[in-house]
C-alpha cells in the first residue's frame, strides 16, 4: 500500500516537472525571438499608416512617401529600420522616451510643443488645412475658401492629434469659436471623419490638404476647400491655417537626424522643370500624372 502510493507521488511530481520545464523552454525561446527580432533592425520609426499620400496601407503593406523617404534613410545608413503603425497620438511621446522607437514619420507638423520633446528634420512640405463638406449642405464660402467663422455653431471631426484637430481646440477653447456651441470630435483617422459627414455624425471635417484631396477622390460625394483665418483689419488679405511638415527623432540619435536631413535636402532639389523629387512621390502616392496636377 505503501508502495503504490510513494509510485503515484513520484508520477505526479514527475509530471510537474515536466510542466515546469516544458513552460522554461517555451520561455526561453519566446526569449531569444524577442532579443533576435530587437537585434534585427537598427532602428525603429514609427508612423500612422491612414494619412494618404505620406502612409497607408496597399495590400497589407504600408507604402508611401514619408516610407520612401525612410527606406533611404536605411540605404544611406546601411540599416535595418523597422516601421511600425501606431496610434498617431503616440508618436511624439515614444520618440521623445526613446525605449521603443527612434524617430517618428507621420506627416508630423513641426509645433514648439513638440520641439521640446523631440528634434526635428528640415520641414519637406507645407500644408494647408482643408474643410471636407457634403456639398449638398456646405458652410459658407468666401472666394473659393472657408474661414472660421463659418464653423460656428457646427459639430466638425477630424483626426485626435492632427495639426487640425490643435487648430480646432485652440480656436473652440480661445478662439473665433469661443462660446459658439462648436463641438469638435476627434476620430481614429481622417477618413474617419468623411465617413461621419456621410452618417451625418458631424457637420464637417478638418484635414490636410493632400489627406482631404486623396479622400475626395474616394469619396466623389463629398467636396474640398481650403480652410483660412480672417484678416485681423480690412487691410489686410485672409491667410490659410498653414503648417510644415517634419521627420521627429530622438534627441539621442544625431547619427539618425542628419540621414533624414542629407536625404530630405536631396529630395528637396528642383530640377530643370523646377519640380522636386519630393513633388514627384506626391504625385505617385496620389495617383497623378504631373499634368493631371
């Protein structure tokens, strides 16, 4: 009696061990494709792959031109840089800690907020804010724009964390749009928002430009125009809701922000037609001709 029972003790212990080192193993290896796929790349950059023509997704890859220009950051350097899509959001913040990504491309609008947190490469496009309508309800328009005050009163949408979606807040917090009963939502992605105008969600979107032109063309029954502030006296002209355009990297890696500055520089070059390799991948990644543009 004795005996069986000591044999069924020693079964069941042998077969915790056997769990035991079975779930080691396991970790061990989960280890080492951790640390190998860490090992694997240089550098990591991350990006929000929804802002066509700069990222999005084509056949579960993402393409583009801030893509373009990382893939010749990598040859320049001779490195493996790993691109990954995250909330837009984020971006700044992991750049700025550094641990988890290395530089950030995202069609990222240069701000002295961001400034502090990151460096910047030199700006590679200026863009204006757009206003995506139903043109069958469309705001008020002023020699083929909209100003701000068109916007009072109206529920607007447009990316958490876009240059328009700062423009928005300032301007419903401190604003023309002060005390307006303007709401501003914020969604996951531009195209987001042009599908809330379509389920009457909210009034209008705020995008930028080349993201409210590539949606347009997807979009046939929705319509464009560039959003401007009003000229502070009868003098002076409206002006549009501008913004530049910059590559944010990690206040640690130079070595990564002067790639990106030697390349942008290069890309940045007119040629005998006075239009710029950079000129040229936007109109790929926006399915135009130079003529068509």
């Amino acid at each position: 009696m004795v005996k069986k029972r000591s044999s069924k003790i020693l079964k069941f212990f042998a077969n915790w061990w056997a769990l035991i080192l079975l779930f080691i193993g396991f970790s061990v290896l989960n280890t080492i494709t951790l640390i190998q796929s860490i090992e694997s790349y240089d550098y990591t950059v991350e990006t929000n792959a929804f802002f066509a023509p700069f990222e999005y997704y084509d056949n579960r890859q993402i393409v583009g031109v801030d893509v373009e220009i990382i893939n010749r950051v990598a040859e320049k350097l001779d490195a493996n840089i790993d691109i990954k899509n995250v909330e837009f959001g984020m971006i700044i913040d992991n750049v700025a800690n550094g641990v988890i990504t290395d530089a950030g491309a995202a069609g990222i609008t240069i701000t002295p907020a961001r400034a502090e947190k990151v460096d910047f490469s030199i700006p590679y496009y200026t863009s204006v804010q757009y206003v995506i309508f139903d043109p069958n309800s469309p705001p008020e328009i002023k020699d083929n724009y909209i100003v701000w005050d068109a916007l009072k009163g109206k529920i607007i949408g447009t990316q958490t964390g876009s240059t328009g979606y700062l423009f928005a807040s300032d301007e419903i917090e401190e604003g023309i749009l002060k005390n307006s009963g303007t709401t501003l939502k914020g969604l996951d992605s531009h195209q987001l928002s042009a599908d809330a105008i379509k389920a009457h969600i909210i009034d209008y979107a705020i995008a930028d430009e080349l993201a409210a032109q590539f949606i347009i063309e997807k979009n046939p029954g929705l319509a464009t125009l560039p959003l401007y502030y009003t000229a502070e006296t009868p003098d002076e002209a409206d002006y549009p809701a501008e913004e530049s355009y910059a590559i944010a990297v990690n206040k640690q890696r130079p070595e990564l922000l002067e790639a990106f500055n030697e390349v942008l520089n290069g890309m940045l070059i007119p040629d005998e037609n006075g239009k710029t390799e950079m000129d040229k991948l936007i109109l790929k990644y926006m399915g135009l001709s130079e003529e068509e543009s």
